[in-house]
C-alpha cells in the first residue's frame, strides 16, 4: 500500500471524527459533570447531574425533588396538560407548564374571610420548563429566581464551579431545620421505621390480647436495635445503618404525619410495620404491600377480588374506594391520569426492596404470601422507596402464638435487618 494511500485514510478517519464532534457538541446531552448542592457552610448536601442545552443547565424534577421534599413539598405532573405543580408546606403553590416561561405563585390556603380576594404572582423565565426523556426538567435559573422568593431563602448558582448555595433567610428561622435534614451525611443510609398504629388507635386485637400497636413497636425498637448493635449476620455494610422510627412510644400519629417525619428526615428507604386480620380465621402469614394506583384499577377491571383485610379496611376511607371504582369506568386516559397523579417515582426499587424482604422471610422459616400491589394511604405521601409489612395474622390462633413469643419478633427484625444491608449494598454499588 502506497504512503499517499495511508495519509489519505489517515486524514479521511480524522476528518470524519472532526465532523462528528462538531455534529454532537451542537446537540443537547447530558452533562458528564455534577453539580453540588452545599449549605450555607459549604457542607454538601447532595450531587445532580445537569442536562446541558444550548448555555444553559436544566435539572430533571426527580433531582429536584431531593430538595423539594426536605421542605415538605408535594408535586404532581399531569401528562394529559402537560402542567406540573409544586405544593409547599408555607401554603404557597407553584404552577408551570411544559415549553411555557411563565410561573405562577399562589397561596393554597382556603380564605374565608369575605371579599378577600388572593391574587396569584407570577413569574417569567428566561428559558421555559422542557420535557427530557419525558420527564419534565426545569432550567437552574427556576430555583435562583423563583423557588428562593417562595421559599424565603438564599439559593445562588456558581457556574464556575458546578454548584448550588441554599442559604437560610434572615427573615425565617423555620426552615433551619429541613436545612439540616438535608445537611446529612452523604455516606449515612438512614431507614425510616413505622410502627403502625398507637395511642388510642389499637389497631387489631387478637383474641389472647396481644395489641398491634405494641407489636408493631416491639418489633421496630428490635430493628433499631440490631442496626446499632451492628449485627453481623450478613457483612455487607460499610457504614452502618441510621435508624429514625416515625414513633418511639404509645403515640398516635396519621398518615401524613408518618410521611411528614420520613420526607422532613430525607430518609432512603421506609418500612411500616404492620399485623394482619381477617373475618376468616383461616388467613395466616405475612404479607408485604407496595404502593401502586395502577394495582387495584387493574384487580377490578380484571374481576379479581382482593383479599379481604379488616384492618386494611379500617385504613382506607370509603370516599378513597368509591373514587377508584368510578374512575374505572372512565377512559384509558383517566385511568392513566391516576397513575401519574400518584407518586410512583421509586416503584421499581419498592419492588425490589419487597422481593428481598420475602426471600429473607421465607429464608428465616416464615410463611407469606408474593407481594401485593395495591393504594395504599400509608405509603401514599412517601417520596422514598417503600413497602408495608404485615407480620401474620393475629386472628389466625397459631400466628398469634408465634407473634407473641419473643423468638419470633428476633426472627422477623433479622429478617428485616438482613434486607436493609442488602438494600443498602445495592444503594451504595449505584453511588459509586
């Protein structure tokens, strides 16, 4: 082969590479850098990935909502309309729309006051909220600009080293706390543990008298205990697991609160620990439920009668039922608008965090049931993989016996302890 035959090759393939990373740096991509979200200490909070389009960085709501929970925030994106709200704890609400500039603030507090009238504020951006792998994402200038005044707090960006200041107002002390939360240690994996029920609310009864609402908490303080102990039946923590339990005595709390204390603490992961009942004395073993919208509209359109749960029944206010079985009858769109109003964002994780508690059970001799995909109003407001368990039923006499010895309380917190290792492996392999 000539040598003006290889320069030609030579220089065709260099040409041809020039061209191609002409073509991509002019196209929208992810951007390989991170930034960093710090207080006002420079302590940092967390990372985000970027999405770089043309001079300009957007973030994707999923990020996004890392910080938005720590202020107690709830939000819902509408496909159908494209439109996204935002809901904070100060009574304000943040509504945009997708390739649309303007933002519009207003205060979600219900006036009774007559002739009081509250006019929303708006906003404009520069550069609009877009929709990215049909997720929506909202430019960096949203947070400096709007989120800072509706919030009352500091956030500056620093382009030129990659990261995000959120600084406390002078004029809100308030907010120093989820400030806080948010300033947890990146390496700490922290559990948020639910004993169900509490106070006046008993739960189920079974018919020697063992309370739910004392077993639920018996065996959450056990969990604690064996992630503080270090227990090491199964080696794969490197940092130790936090524990942080929705409540430490006889106290009654509602759902909301339940989620409120999860989402205010930024925890990774959340198990409600629950026990069983039935009309049916034969119903024994446990039983691990994920939250999913979508799980019972499919159960009715296909005819499938659930298992019938007393306490479950107790939980779920008929209003919630009755609006389920109407929407059923709607279209597929309706149906669809279900699901995405519902948060639905950890699914898949909540899937695997209960496939590794059932083999865990089942390991430990136990019987249950596979997982089951049903509304949940428990798990409903938690932003953060989830799953509800429900230990055996203490309607069942020999589930009641087992539950009321405390061999099988060990059994179970094993059990549990063992998942959250697993999870927490799988949690720190996806960090590195």
């Amino acid at each position: 082969m000539s040598t003006q035959s290889i320069n030609f090759r030579f220089y065709s393939s260099f040409f041809i590479i020039i061209l191609c990373a002409t073509i991509f740096s002019n196209t929208s991509a992810f951007s390989e850098e991170f930034i960093r979200v710090v207080d006002g200490n420079g302590i940092e909070i967390l990372t985000v990935r970027p999405i770089s389009l043309k001079d300009s960085q957007y973030l994707l709501i999923n990020d996004l909502l890392k910080i938005f929970r720590a202020f107690d925030a709830k939000q819902r994106y509408i496909p159908l309309t494209q439109r996204l709200t935002l809901e904070f704890k100060n009574n304000k609400k943040l509504s945009l729309t997708i390739n649309q500039a303007k933002v519009t603030a207003e205060s979600s507090e219900t006036i009774t006051e007559p002739f009081r009238t509250s006019l929303p504020e708006s906003y404009i951006l520069s550069r609009p909220p877009l929709l990215i792998s049909d997720k929506p994402a909202l430019p960096i200038e949203f947070l400096t600009q709007v989120l800072a005044k509706v919030l009352d707090i500091d956030i500056e960006f620093d382009q030129n080293i990659q990261t995000l200041w959120l600084r406390l107002s002078t004029n809100d002390r308030g907010l120093e706390k989820p400030i806080q939360a948010l300033t947890r240690q990146s390496e700490q994996f922290l559990v948020i543990i639910d004993a169900g029920h509490g106070g006046s609310d008993i739960g189920t009864k079974s018919p020697t008298g063992l309370l739910e609402k004392e077993l639920t908490l018996a065996i959450a303080q056990k969990v604690k205990q064996l992630c503080e102990d270090g227990f090491t039946g199964v080696n794969y923590v490197e940092n130790g697991i936090a524990v942080h339990l929705t409540r430490e005595s006889d106290q009654f709390l509602t759902s909301q609160q339940r989620a409120s204390i999860a989402n205010m603490n930024y925890g990774d992961l959340f198990i409600s620990i629950h026990a069983n009942a039935s009309f049916s004395s034969n119903q024994s073993g446990f039983r691990i439920y994920i939250n999913n919208p979508a799980g019972i509209l499919k159960s009715i359109a296909q005819k499938i009668k659930p298992e019938t749960n007393a306490t479950e029944m107790n939980r779920k206010p008929r209003a919630s039922v009755n609006k389920v079985k109407t929407l059923t009858t709607t279209s597929s769109q309706s149906s669809q608008l279900v699901k995405e109003i519902s948060q639905t964002d950890f699914i898949e994780q909540s899937r695997k965090l209960a496939e590794n508690l059932l083999i865990e059970l089942r390991s430990a001799g136990l019987v249950g049931k596979a997982p089951i995909e049903i509304p949940l109003a428990t798990l409903d407001s938690v932003y953060m993989p989830a799953v509800l368990l429900e230990v055996g039923y203490l309607s069942n006499a020999s589930d009641d016996a087992k539950l009321s010895d405390p061999k099988s309380i060990e059994t179970i917190s094993q059990s549990l302890f063992r998942t959250l290792q697993k999870f927490q492996y799988s949690y720190q392999l996806l960090r590195r």
